[in-house]
C-alpha cells in the first residue's frame, strides 16, 4: 500500500504553511505539482500509483478529477 502526503507548502518567517494561493494547481489531476505529477513520480520510482492521496483543502481545486484519473474513470 502507497499513502502520498501531497501538500506543497511555503516558507513564511522560516515556518512552513500551506500554499493556498496555488491550490487550483497543488490539487489538479495534471500539471506540475500537480496530484497526478506526485502520482506519476511514484510509479517511476516504485513502480505502481498510489493507493491513497492525502491533500490539504480538499475543496479547492480538482481532487475529484485527480482521483478518477488515477482511477481510470473516464
């Protein structure tokens, strides 16, 4: 089983936080950064996708569209 924290973050006064200004990109099904960057640098690297993706703001953005594509639903 693969569980991926996807969470792209910045630095403010040397604390990380989450970037909500590109959430739209950090919770997209393409692109870079994206959930489905993160997902195809797991299968390079270990050789299958994720199981499970675990994001900040659920709500922003296209989680769901990531989700079908690593699905395989069209």
């Amino acid at each position: 089983m693969y569980i991926v924290n996807h969470f792209l973050d910045k630095a403010v006064l040397g604390v990380d936080v989450p970037d909500n200004a590109d959430d739209a990109k950090t919770n997209a099904a393409t692109g870079n950064g994206s959930i489905g960057a993160q997902a195809d640098l797991c299968t390079r690297t270990y050789g299958r996708k994720p199981n499970f993706v675990l994001v900040d703001m659920f709500d922003r953005g296209n989680v769901f569209a990531a989700q079908d594509a690593l699905n395989g639903v069209a």
